[in-house]
C-alpha cells in the first residue's frame, strides 16, 4: 500500500519533499495509506490528524481550526527540564535549573494549565511582561515551587500587585528594565512593607541575530546599560534593600538561528552577574531570557526560519559556559533560569484550513487554430509555439515575453480585439508550459529567469483561512511554517501551488515556502477532486501565530479542538474540549456594533421598502430572518461539499454548521 498504482512514488518520498524526517521528528510522519499522523509524546502512540478533523465535524467544529496536541505540550516542558538536568549532572554543575513559561507567547488558558501542570515536578514556573499577563500569572501560579518572573515596562499598579504577591509568601521576582522601576520598586516596598524580590535586565552588548535581533544592543528597547546597572545597584544599596538584588536578567531575542550568538550572551551576562555578586549582593540566580529557536525549515542551519543546534545542545551550552565563567572568577554558580517560549508551544498546535478553489492560468486556456488567427502578433506566438524551433530556451522565453508585450500594448491602443488578446495569452501560457516542462527535465545550473517560470506558472489554491488571523508572522516578518497537505501522500503531488486566504488583501496569501536550501516559491499539491475535501496542515503555528490574530476583515478567532492521547480509543484519542471561533455577532461587537442596532437599522429600510411596496412583505421578512441567522453564524467560508451518495445517506445525521 505505500506505493500508489499508477507510479513508483511511495510515502517515504512525500516525506521527504515536505520534510517530515527535517522538521516534523519526532511528532509528524506519514503512515503508510499516505496520511499524516501525530505522535504527540514523542512515542509509537500515534494520531491521525485527519481523524481529528472527522471526528472534530461530528462535533459541528469544521476548518479552518486549530489542533491542540496537550501532550505534545507536556512533552516539551518534560524535554526542556530533561535537557538542563542532565546537562547539570553531566557538568557536575552544584546549582539548579529553575525554568519559567513567558506567559506572551501563548496566553490561553488550556495551554497554562497543561504547561504548569507538567512543570509542577520540575519546579518549572511562569514569566509575566505585561500587567494583564501578571493577572493571569498570579492566578494561574497556585501552589507551584517555581518562581515566577515579572517582565516588561511597569507602573505602580503592576509593581504593587507583584509586591502583594510576595507579602503572601510567594517568590515573585520584579526585573528592572529602567532605573524609574527601581525607584518604583523602592517605593512601593516601602509603604507595603515588604522586601522585594529584585532582578535586572541587562543591555548586552551582544547582538542578536535574526529576524527578532532588535533587543539588544546599544539601542534595544529594554535593558540596562552598564552605568545604569551601578547605579540601580547603589539604588538599592542605599534604600537599604541590598538584600533584595537576587537576579541578573538578560534577552537577546526570539528565535536566535545560531548557537554561537547564544553563547556570547551567556558569558556576557554571567560577567555581570560575577561583577554584582563581587559588590556584595545575594544574588542567586541567573535569567538567560529566551530565543531557543525552532528549526521550521528543517535545515540545521543559521538561516532565519532554523537553528543550528538542538535543545540538548542549547542547555548544555548555558550550563558549561556559566560554570567556566564562575569558576574563573571564582563566584558560587548560580541557579538558571530560561524563559523558553517559542520552543515549548510551538510543535503542540496545527493549523488546519481547506483548500476550495483552483486557480489556474492552464485551466481556461484557448486551443488557437491557425485558421482563426487574424492579428499577426498572435500568428508569431503561434508559430514559436507550434514551429520548428532551433533557438535555446531562454531565447525562446524573451521572444515569446516580446510579443505578449506587443499584444498587451496593441490591446491598449485599440489595434488587437478581445479575442485576438486572449489568443496571444493562452498562446504565451503555452509556451511558457513547455519551457518549465523542459527545464524541469534538465540536470545542472539554469538560468534564474527560467527557473522562475515555475512560479509565474503556480495555481493558486484559495484557502479558507486569513494570514492575518492565523499566520501573522508570515505576513509580517516573511516567516515560513511547514505546510502540507495532510492526506493522500501516497500520491504525487502534481499541482504548484501558492496559498491565497480569504482576506480582500493581495498580501494574503504564502508565496514562501521551506526548502532546505534557500525556500520554495510554491507548493506541490494534488489536484482536487470534486466532491472531496481537501485539507492543508500548517505546522509548527503555537508560538505567537495562534493567540496574536488581528481581525482584518473581521474573520477572528477559528474553531479549536484539544486532543489528548487515549489507548482505549480505536484511532488513539479523544476531544476533551472545544472552543468556538468567532460568530459574526462577536467581531462586529468588537468593533462597536451590537447586534440589535444593527438588526434595527436594516428594519427600517426593510420596513420603509415594503411600504413602498418595492419588495413583498414575505420576502422582507425572511431578509430579516436570514440577517439575523448570519450574525449567529462564523465568521469564514461555510464550505459545504460532500460527497453526493453520503449527502443523502447521513442527511438526517449531519451536523448543524457550528454556531
Ligand atoms: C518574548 C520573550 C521571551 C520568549 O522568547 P522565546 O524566544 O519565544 O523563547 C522570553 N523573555 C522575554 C523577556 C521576552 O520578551
């Protein structure tokens, strides 16, 4: 079964060209009737996401949905801790690794829940950087031994809820990033009487690197600078809270692709730390930020969307280079902290959209016979198409692109009808068909503009989803995810494709694909089948993508389903919860609409319609009707297409689109 009838392409090709055996180990693979399975805990219990999608529309949840796999995400903290307590056995290192969850980078709750819950053995805790995320911290933190890290700029209200916190017992650590919070901090400890908890943010020196680079350096937003650190230190020294100083901090940026950055930090910022232990303060810990990257295209490289190194190696990395730099300045090790987000959330979430609509410049191309041809222009294109040709393909690709400006220009100047135009497009189409056929088939370098024919001739397939919603970072900041389709691997992909969303905006759409060299400008694909649903997985989407959406165009949160592992399930697993995307009524509500005003104002002209006896009483009604039902109902595409014996099978069974 792993082979198709009609070729010899087999499964292990499909994972191969979309990279599963790169960036999907050890939580993505295909099986062998060609569908892509999950392994959520990193064992032989598998996942088939396609039977989640099923069982998610018996649910009334459709795509476009977020898959979360909680036990992939207990799977990460697991790794994360794993990986910094063997590192620290290994190095023989006499300090603890007390790690924290940076509460931006997924806020919602299910995910908190799970990542503290998992975490509660290793002691592992949560980091706060704004005050909505300190509310949620604080309440989330419960009874765990782990500490939790107060980030990002602060008012007195953040600081004095941080110090209540501590006045009931807890380890709550207020990290300065400007001398301001320090006298805050002062302030607000003096008049609740309690002794804070203090870290500072350092400013290194050493750059980021990446698309997420900007915070350090000289001009980074945050952080200390070397004058400011003395003075914060005497700050404290003076108000007589030299005791509270326990804490170094730094954070070079999300993402960093390459380990040698990492490194230079590290010992940038334990030369700090030294430093301030050696004037006398307590100290304790050391805060090595985040930036442990993912490796998206699979490539192991220092390029953007990767990392050259693993997780094992980043921990063993922090911990070695710490030691050395302790002992030769002869300062007790500290205890490390990360604050790893990216790298906890995001394998745990797949974005799952459908595909219902091909675009394709081949489709509606025109068979031209010679005897229909009246413009000379389009007799050229003919005879370059169907003539003896003794000219290379790049020749023949100028000549060609010459005589569809000429036609184009002709078209514009009253001299070439419709008809004539649109032959001599289809005719260029032809043509440019061939050449990629050609070039394709060719070993060996190819010009560039040939290789770009590829791309000027990629279908368009429409996705119901919105990039800005959903994959904000692509949009923004030219990120690539993993994609692919997530059944019929067993077949060749035979369709280029490029990615369009639902948006009235031509940036949306994912024209940039993960290649192992470089990237890709589209996608292989099948072709759709009518009748049959076609789904696309966008992997790897749990750090910022499925929390930061922006509502343009109004589509808003998507449908979710959490899955968790179950052996006494036939397909492995069970839906314990579900969260609904937006209605219509929601996002419109959001912007400052209710639903009643708006329902009132199209009465009136409903109202004012039929009294003019413009419509009939009866169909204004069930405008009115329909109006309403719609603000009830999701925001995206109601894509409705099912196969037709199996419409009137289960007619009576199917599910009500979810509202
Ligand atoms: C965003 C942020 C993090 C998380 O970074 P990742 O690269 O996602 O691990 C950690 N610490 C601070 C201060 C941050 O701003």
């Amino acid at each position: 079964m792993s082979t198709s009838p009609k070729s010899r392409w087999t499964t292990s090709e499909a994972e191969r060209l979309y990279g599963f055996n790169r960036w999907g180990t050890p939580y993505f693979s295909v099986d062998k009737e060609g569908f892509v399975c999950a392994h959520p805990d990193a064992d032989e219990r598998t996942v088939r996401i396609d039977d989640v999608i099923k069982e998610a529309a018996s649910k009334g949840i459709k795509a476009p949905m977020v898959i979360r796999f909680q036990d992939l995400l207990r799977n990460r903290v697991q790794r994360l801790n794993k990986a910094f307590a063997d590192s620290i056995a290994e190095e023989n290192y006499p300090a603890r690794y007390r790690g924290v969850f940076p509460i931006k980078v997924n806020q919602l709750r299910e995910v908190i829940e799970e990542i503290r819950d998992a975490g509660e053995a290793h002691g592992y805790g949560l980091e706060a950087g704004s005050k909505p995320e300190l509310l949620i911290a604080m309440a989330m933190h419960q009874d765990s031994q782990g500490l939790l890290i107060c980030n990002g700029y602060k008012d007195e209200d953040y600081i004095r809820l941080a110090l209540n916190y501590r006045k009931i017992g807890k380890e709550i650590i207020l990290v300065a990033e400007q001398l301001s919070e320090v006298e805050l901090i002062i302030k607000v400890s003096r008049e609740l009487r309690v002794e804070p908890l203090v870290g500072l943010r350092a400013k290194l020196g050493t750059r980021g690197e990446g698309k997420w680079a900007m915070s350090t350096g000289d001009n980074a937003k945050f952080g200390l600078t070397s004058m400011e650190m003395l003075e914060a230190a005497r700050m404290l020294e003076k108000a007589d809270l030299k005791e509270s100083l326990r804490l170094l901090h730094f954070h070079i940026g999300s993402q960093v692709p390459n380990i040698i950055t990492l490194k230079n930090a590290v010992v940038e910022a334990t030369r700090y730390y030294c430093q301030l232990k050696k004037m006398g303060f307590p100290m304790g810990s050391l805060d090595v930020g985040g930036g442990l990257g993912i490796d998206y295209d699979g490539s192991r490289s220092n390029y953007e969307s990767s990392t050259n190194y693993s997780l094992e190696e980043y921990a063993r990395d922090v911990v070695y280079n710490v030691k050395q730099i302790c002992a030769k300045m002869k300062v007790p090790c500290p205890d490390l902290t990360t604050e790893s987000g990216r790298a906890i959330v995001a394998p745990h979430s797949i974005l799952i959209t459908e595909v219902f609509e091909r675009i394709s410049k081949r489709e509606s191309l025109l068979k031209v016979r010679k005897d229909e041809i009246k413009d000379q222009v389009v007799s050229d294109l003919h005879e370059m198409l169907y003539g003896r040709n003794k000219y290379g393909a790049l020749e023949i690709y100028h000549d060609a692109l010459q005589k569809k400006e000429e036609a184009d220009s002709l078209f514009s100047h009253g001299y070439l009808d419709l008809v004539g135009r649109a032959q001599a497009e289809s005719l260029f189409w032809q043509i440019c068909d061939r050449l990629e056929k050609k070039v394709y088939k060719t070993r060996g370098y190819q010009p560039e503009e040939l290789i770009g024919l590829s791309e000027l001739l990629s279908d368009q397939y429409v996705c119901n989803f919105s990039v800005f919603q959903s994959l904000l970072d692509h949009w923004a900041l030219d990120q690539l995810f993993p994609i692919t389709p997530i059944a019929r691997l067993n077949e060749r992909p035979s369709v280029n494709a490029i990615l369009v969303d639902i948006t009235c905006d031509s940036d949306g759409k994912v024209s940039k694909f993960i290649d192992l060299e470089d990237e890709k400008q589209y996608l292989p694909l099948h072709p759709l089948k009518k009748g049959d649903p076609y789904f696309l997985g966008i992997f790897l989407v749990g750090a910022y993508q499925d929390i930061m959406g922006d509502n343009h165009n109004l589509f808003g949160r998507v449908n979710e389903v959490h899955v968790f592992l179950d052996e006494d399930e036939d397909d492995g697993f069970y839906i314990e919860d579900t969260i609904k995307g937006y209605r219509m009524k929601d996002v419109l509500e959001g912007v400052q609409y209710s639903a009643e005003g708006l329902c009132q104002n199209l009465k009136r002209q409903i109202d004012k319609a039929t009294k003019e006896d413009i419509v009939r009483p009866r169909d204004g009604v069930s405008f009115m009707e329909l109006y309403e039902q719609q603000l009830q109902t999701k925001t995206y595409l109601n894509i409705t297409k099912k196969k037709k014996r199996r419409a009137i099978a289960k007619k009576s069974a199917a599910p009500k689109e979810d509202s």
